[in-house]
C-alpha cells in the first residue's frame, strides 16, 4: 500500500471558490493517498458536502479531517492582511493537528505535481521547508525586517506551500514564539504570517525547489498547464475574486480545474455576497 501524504489547509469563506481548485488539483496530481486537514471558519455542513463532491472522482484515495478554528481571541487585535486574520491560522496547525509532519498549503493554487517527494524530504532537524522566491531586499516590507536586524541579503520564503516538522515546531514551541514576536511588534505588522514566519526562521529553513511554489500574478505571462509546477496565485485580484475572470491573465489555468469541481459555474459578477464586497472593497 501507497503511504499516506498528510496536507494542512486554513479557508474561511473568502477562498472557498479556491479551496475546491486547490483540492481537486492535489488529488488530481497525487499517486498516493492523501489525508486532507481543513482549518475553516464558516463552513456549514452543506459547504463540506460540497468539498466531497467536488473530490468524489478520488473517493478511493482522500480522508477529509474538517476542524473549526476562530481565530479572534488570539489574533484579533492584528490588522492582517486585507483586513482577514485567518491567515494567521498557520500559526497554530502543530496545536491543532496531531500529525508528525504536513505539507501546507493555500488555498490559490493549482497543483500540476504530486507531492511524495516533498514529503519525504529529509529536513535534517529544520523545522520547515519553503521555496525561496526572493531576498528580504526585494519584499514588500524590506525596511521593516532589516529594522529589525535581518540582512538585506537573506533568502525571502514565500508561505503558501511548506513542508512542516509538527512534531519539531511543538518541541520548540514555535507557536509560542510566533505570538510572543507578533505582540511585540503588533503596531506594525499591517500584513500576515508570512514576516512573522520570516523573522522566526530567519536563513533557518530547508529551502525547497521553486517548482513547488511558482507565482503568477495577476498580470504574469500566461502559461500552458500547471504540468509539474504548483502555480501560486499570489497578489489580487485573485482568479475567484471579483472580475478575476476577466483581469487575471492566467485564469484559463484557473478554470481548466474549477469546471471540475462543484463550483463549475461560478461567476465572480453572480455569485456575489456582502462579505466578498467587503474582501473587494479591502482589495481596492
């Protein structure tokens, strides 16, 4: 018997358009069974009965673990990134899941890959492997990391796809570390996990090949297929949000998996919601 991939993903309602691609994609992709861990707010029971669905062509080799997760009480008081915490959430996966090891993963991608290789990566007592996308001098918030004491040369990981030693992180108490580094700079951390995680494991992770965690903004040159790649949707619009269907240049890739799942005929412009005018309105 295939061993057993174990997968951790974090989705409130705003991403769930983007959850189902995600998924459909990994088990698309994945020649082993996969264990899926859902962090999610706001999901109802129906919303989960949609997930099944949409994953019903791999009945045979998916296990669905859902775990509800309000995140206010401990990250409430951060500004997060567009205004939402839940991206926080990553955080604290080694206190919610009993797992020895996950790959993490957004909900914005599209996986053209299986992951058995990353998997098995042999870590070599780090705590998590990310793929390098830039150096602290080319991101967003450079001034205030290298304020902070970290060169300006150091590699950047991009959050969104990580292979994480749970079993590590809570021998170290990483989470404890993550929170006490997010209160003491909470007047300026105007953005997510991501610089918390940077500081945290500042040049002290397994930098893993950049195929596992490729960008595409909203206006990157359009690609064929997510053959071997997983395709970030960093930046917004994303593909499901508000008009991405007509902004984002890569939303063919996007779509070529959405028509498979339960969420076939969503339209950004028809399916709308006072809480995804809000996301819109933070986005703008």
């Amino acid at each position: 018997m295939k061993s057993i991939i174990s997968v951790g993903l974090c989705a409130d309602k705003n991403v769930e358009v983007g959850l189902h691609v995600t998924l459909y994609s990994l088990m698309q992709s994945s020649q082993h069974p996969v264990k899926i861990n859902l962090i999610h707010k706001g999901y109802t029971s129906t919303d989960i009965d949609k997930i099944h669905q949409t994953l019903q062509p791999f009945d045979h080799k998916y296990q669905l673990n859902t775990i509800e997760f309000d995140e206010a009480a401990l990250f409430g008081k951060f500004s997060g990134l567009h205004g939402n915490q839940f991206n926080f959430t990553k955080l604290v996966l080694a206190n919610l899941l009993p797992d020895d090891r996950i790959i993490y993963l957004d909900s914005d991608l599209s996986i053209g890959k299986d992951l058995s290789e990353l998997f098995a990566t042999n870590l070599n007592g780090l705590v998590i492997g990310a793929a390098a996308i830039e150096t602290i001098a080319d991101s967003l918030r450079s001034s205030f990391y290298q304020s902070i004491g970290i060169k300006k040369e150091a590699k950047y990981f991009n959050s969104g796809v990580m292979l994480m030693d749970l079993k590590r992180w809570r021998e170290l108490d990483i989470t404890a570390q993550c929170l006490a580094f997010a209160n003491k700079y909470v007047d300026r951390l105007a953005f997510g996990d991501e610089a918390i995680l940077n500081c945290i494991f500042n040049e002290n992770f397994h930098v893993i090949d950049p195929s596992y965690n490729h960008p595409l903004y909203t206006g990157s040159a359009p690609v064929k297929s997510n053959l071997n790649h997983i395709f970030h949707f960093v930046g917004s619009p994303k593909p499901f949000d508000f008009l991405g269907e007509l902004l984002h240049r890569n939303y063919p890739v996007f779509y070529d998996t959405l028509a498979q799942t339960s969420f076939k005929d969503y339209k950004s412009y028809r399916d709308f919601s006072v809480q995804k005018l809000k996301r819109t309105v933070r986005l703008s």
